[in-house]
C-alpha cells in the first residue's frame, strides 16, 4: 500500500491542483484545495504561484505530481520510465499507457472505485476479476480485450450495491465499455490522451530521469 508522507489534501495543495485523491470529495466545495489555494505550512499563506518554475523545479514538481497521482513509491515509478525509455518511440506516450493501464487505475476508471487507493484495496484484497481469475497484484498490466468483474460474493455485498448506483451514472472513457447491470467492464482499446485527464506533463519527467 502507498504510504504518502503527508495527508491527501495536502499533498494536492502542494501541487497548486486537484489530483483526486479523496473520491467525491474532491468534487465538493469543501476540498482545502478550492478553500485554501495556497501550499501548507507555517509560511504557505504568504507563498504564491504566480512564479512559473523553469528547468530542474519544473521537472521535480510534475514528477511528484505523477507519483501521488497513481499513488507510487519513487523505486516504482523510476521502473516505469525505465521502462519507458527503452522502448523504441514517445517515452512520454510509452509512460502514460503503463501508468493507465495499471490494474489498480482501470478499476478506478472504470467507475468501481471512487479513487486510486480504494481500487488498489478492492484488488489486493481479491475482490476483482480479470477473465473470470482473481488478480489482486494492483501493478498487473491490463491487455486490450480483458473483461473486469467483481467475485461474485461482493455482488451481493452493500459494495456491489453501492458499484451499481454509481455506474448507472458513470460515463467511462472511450476506452472502456461498461455493463452495470452485470457489473462488468471490457478494455476495448488503449487508452486515449483525450481521455486520460492527466494534469501532469511526461516530458519533464522524462528528462528529469536522463540527468
């Protein structure tokens, strides 16, 4: 499990953005980031962003930003743009399609889960299927074609109830085609930038690992 070093809300001001951290609380008006748009600490209400950062600073903020975002230690996130780098192309898109197509972050794209970390539960705690076979390693990389499902114990379970209400509401990704009333979702194409929402940019991130 993602241990960060500050609380959510916190870590989302020292980002000056919303990452989504908290679920629906991040849609309400009672998110510290909309209420307190300053960074935290002792000497945050006299900071200001108006500063834009350049070179080093820029490339350590928007990988901090991508870290807390899919909720990942710095060894694990350092793997993935390994990873990236020695594939032949865009490190930057190569980057972006292994971060989203984690299973932990699928589940959450596809309405299961209100955030990152409660998907990351409902898979290491068993409870999701991949092709009718539990996976519950929340880094499991999902293939195009692959169906997603909950035991079906959990179906029964005021969480499946819950899964339910909430993906009669839920327009998924483009990506992503979802059945509520099975409770059953299918990767139908890589994702698409379009619909990633992603707040960070890979290309510092890149170069920040090249130094």
């Amino acid at each position: 499990m993602f241990m960060p070093f500050e609380p959510k809300c916190k870590q989302c001001r020292r980002e000056g953005t919303k990452l989504f951290l908290k679920g629906e609380k991040c849609f309400g008006t009672k998110c510290p980031v909309v209420r307190r748009t300053y960074p935290p600490g002792v000497h945050g209400p006299a900071q200001t962003r108006t500063k834009k950062l350049m070179g080093f600073a820029r490339q350590l903020r928007e990988k901090q930003k991508a870290r807390r975002v899919y909720r990942l230690k710095e060894y694990q996130f350092r793997n993935y743009v390994e990873a990236a780098q020695r594939r032949k192309g865009d490190s930057g898109q190569f980057l972006k399609n292994m971060l989203e197509m984690r299973l932990d972050n699928v589940v959450y794209r596809t309405g299961f889960a209100t955030s990152r970390d409660q998907a990351r539960q409902l898979v290491g705690h068993g409870l999701i299927r991949v092709n009718d076979k539990k996976v519950n390693i929340p880094s499991y990389q999902v293939s195009v074609g692959d169906a997603l499902t909950f035991k079906d114990a959990t179906l029964n379970s005021k969480i499946g109830e819950e899964v339910k209400k909430r993906l009669e509401k839920l327009e998924p990704p483009s990506w992503i085609t979802i059945n509520p009333t099975r409770v059953e979702a299918k990767v139908t194409s890589t994702p698409r930038e379009e619909d990633m929402g992603l707040i960070f940019d890979t290309q510092p991130i890149i170069e920040y690992y090249s130094r």
